[in-house]
C-alpha cells in the first residue's frame, strides 16, 4: 500500500498492466452487474440539470425507471448509485450503431451540450474508491468483463494508473498525481534491483 495526503493506495494500482479495449468488450460494464454505478448527491445534480436535455434519447424503460425511482437509488450499502434497468443496465446506456455500449452524458458532454463529463466512478473505473473516516482507499476492481483491458495493458506495457491519469487527476489533482508517478516509478526501480 502506498498513502498520499489522505488516501491508501493499492500497490496493483501502480503494478497492473490495464488499457481498456472496448473493440473486444463492446463497453459491457454499462450493462454488466446487479447495481448501479457509484455516484455523488452533486453529481446527481449535475445529471438532473443535464436530463432535458438527453431524455428524448434515453429508452422507455430507462425513462420508466427515472420517472419511479430518480436518476439515483440508495444500494445495499446505503451509497447512492445510479439507477438501473432490469437489475443491471445504466439508465443512461444505449448501443451505438456498431454494437457497443455507451453512455448518453458522455455523448451530450462530446456534442459539448454540457460540461459534466459523466459520474466519476465511470470515468475511474476499474479503479473504485472506498471512504473511510480517516482516509479514501483506492483500489483496482478486478473483473470477468475487463480481461481484455489487462491483455490489452500487456500488450501496451500501460500501467492502470497510466491509463487513468485523466480521471485520477480530475479527483485528486496534478500534485497528487505527481507524487503517485514517483512512487510508482520508486516501486518499480526497487523491483528491478531485487
């Protein structure tokens, strides 16, 4: 484990290879799982500011399921989540023309309809982030549907922690990112001289 500031860093964050390769997994962690993605009482607010604008493009029963429960649901946990469809498709998830899934405020945010990108926890993912009291831990959620993200890492020699630079700075900012890259680069050196 690794701490910068208040957070405890998983060494596999810094040591697995990770580039996601949607051509292979067609974006199926928007409608693989049984909830809804993490997200933020001002992401939720965000979102809800942004849903005029995309509700024509959300399906019927994306609408159906917002119009009962919201865009967010409490989850087992009591943490907000994004709400579902049919126990695991993100109501804001369509197929394009190609096959693969993806997500109607990532679309508005790249037509430049809005400025809120999608929920952090998406952007992040398969890091996820666990608060605690004292501390938020991040961590590499290994699973089923992301294998060909890791052949992919391999394939790139692309540290997971490289991959998600972009939104591991939107969250923690550049000097946090900097002091992961040492570290990470001091993990690395050390293991070479063993």
């Amino acid at each position: 484990m690794l701490q910068i500031d208040d957070t405890i860093i998983s060494l596999d964050v810094i040591d697995q290879n990770f580039a996601c390769d949607v051509s292979k997994c067609k974006g199926i962690c928007c409608v693989e799982g049984d909830e809804g993605a993490p997200v933020t009482e001002d992401e939720v607010n965000q979102i809800e500011v942004l849903l005029p604008i995309i509700w024509a493009d959300l399906s019927k029963s994306a609408q159906t399921i917002i119009q009962q429960q919201g865009i967010a649901y409490l989850d087992r946990d009591n943490d907000l989540a994004i709400s579902i469809v049919n126990g695991a498709e993100c109501v804001f998830a369509f197929k394009d023309d190609h096959g693969y899934w993806k997500c109607r405020i990532e679309e508005a945010f790249e037509q430049k309809k809005t400025l809120f990108r999608k929920p952090l926890s998406c952007h992040l993912y398969p890091i996820r982030l666990t608060k605690h009291k004292s501390f938020t831990a991040v961590n590499y959620h290994q699973w089923h549907v992301c294998r060909d993200g890791v052949v992919s890492g391999n394939n790139q020699n692309k540290l997971l922690y490289q991959f998600l630079k972009e939104p591991l700075i939107r969250k923690f900012g550049e000097e946090w990112f900097h002091q992961l890259t040492l570290a990470a680069d001091h993990v690395a050196n050390t293991k070479r001289k063993e």
